[in-house]
C-alpha cells in the first residue's frame, strides 16, 4: 500500500500520516521533516535550503528528488510508503511515478484534505507554540498557502485522471478523518 496524503499547510497532513502509519504499519515519508532535519544537522543541504523553507517557497524539484530515491529504492520498504507533502508540482509527480516504476511499486490512493485559508492560519498559529517551527507564523504562513495555490494545486488534477484521488473535508475533527481514512483504505481490494 503506498498512500500519497495531499493538501494545503496545516490541512493535517503529518497528523493523519502517523495515525495510518500506526494503524497500518506503513512508513511516512515526509519531504518537509527531511528538509528540517538537514536544517537541524547543519548540513551543506541544510545551508542552501533553509531561507528557502522559511520564506515559505518551495525547495528545488531537483532537491527533493534525490532526496527520497533513497528511501523508495529500500527494499525493506517496499510498497509501504505514506508520502506526506510530495509530490507538490507536477515535475514532482511525474518523477514520483517514474521512481515508483523503477523499483516495481505503484500509488494505490491519494487523500486529498482540504481546509479553508481560515482554518490554515487559526491551525498553524497554534502550532507556533508546540513545535517551534521556523516557518509558521501568519505571514511566511500565508505566502505557503500562496505557493499551494499556484504550483501544488495543479497536482490534483494529475491524479483526477488516474482514478485515484479521494476528497476529505479536513474541517473535520481528528478522529472523524481517521475514521474516513481507514474506510477508504480497508475499502482498497487485494488489502488486509
Ligand atoms: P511541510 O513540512 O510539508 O509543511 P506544509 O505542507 O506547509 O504542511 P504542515 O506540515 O504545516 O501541515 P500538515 O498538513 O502536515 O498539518 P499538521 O498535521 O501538522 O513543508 C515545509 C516546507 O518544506 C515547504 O514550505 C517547502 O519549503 C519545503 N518542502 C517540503 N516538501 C517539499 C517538496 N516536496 N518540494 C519542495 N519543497 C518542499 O497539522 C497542523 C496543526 O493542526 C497541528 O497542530 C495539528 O495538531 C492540527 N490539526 C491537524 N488536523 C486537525 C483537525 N482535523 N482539527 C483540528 N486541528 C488539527
Ligand atoms: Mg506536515
């Protein structure tokens, strides 16, 4: 089973993504945790992309490319991936199919959460507190809702044509979502 999860900042990506990795035993790969945690080890990667993270743009296609092939090639993990936050172009996308062809894995559903602009800003305003993330207060917060709008959305209509795309109102509380989710992936034929 690998599960792409999708949607704008604060839509709860990270939350669902370690729910179903509990629940299912399922690996979460997030492009955005990699990136931090280059930032946090002080590594040359992690020099080059941190003004970039937290001016709220994205980071190069080429980057987060190479980035997870490590992690797909991995034979251990294969088929079992939750991919949080990539792809968020359509470069990104189609790399990730290529990728996925490479190592005989495929995409079995993409969770699409959607949140108001609202929603975004009272959620990762919140945030601020707990996680202490450099790029969450309402104005770098706002230009990351920009950049979903413009060169992430798109990816939606990637999947609209492979038939894999399923809409979740991500208004929802917590566990309402995670009740949704495991429906649509117990639902998903020739699993468990
Ligand atoms: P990334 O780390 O992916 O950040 P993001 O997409 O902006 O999303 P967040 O992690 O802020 O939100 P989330 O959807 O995970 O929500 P969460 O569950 O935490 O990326 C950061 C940056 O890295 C990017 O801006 C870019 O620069 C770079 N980057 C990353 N990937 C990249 C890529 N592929 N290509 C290029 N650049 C890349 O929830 C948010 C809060 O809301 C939490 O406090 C949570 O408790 C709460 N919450 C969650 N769900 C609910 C709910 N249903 N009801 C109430 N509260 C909720
Ligand atoms: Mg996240």
């Amino acid at each position: 089973m690998n599960i792409v999860i999708f949607g704008p900042p604060g839509a709860g990506k990270g939350t669902q993504s370690k729910f179903i990795e509990k629940k299912y035993n399922l690996i979460q790969l997030s492009t955005g945790d990699l990136l931090r945690n280059e930032i946090k080890n002080k590594t040359i990667l992690g020099s080059k992309i941190s003004s970039i993270i937290n001016s709220g743009d994205l980071v190069s296609d080429e980057i987060v490319n190479n980035l997870i092939e490590k992690y797909i090639s991995n034979k251990k993990n294969k088929q079992r991936f939750i991919f949080d936050g990539y792809p968020r172009s359509i470069t990104q996308a189609i790399n990730l199919d290529k990728l996925l062809e490479k190592y005989d894995q495929q995409i079995d559903i993409v969770l699409n959460l959607s949140v108001s602009f609202e929603t975004i800003k009272k959620r990762i305003t919140e945030r601020k507190s707990q996680e202490q993330r450099a790029d969450d207060n309402e104005k770098i917060a706002i230009k990351r809702f920009k950049t979903y709008e413009l060169s992430t959305k798109p990816v939606i209509d990637y999947y609209k044509q492979s038939n894999l795309l399923k809409d979740i109102n991500g208004e929802n509380t917590i566990s309402e979502i995670n009740v949704e989710i495991s429906g649509l992936i117990d639902a998903i034929k020739g699993w468990l």
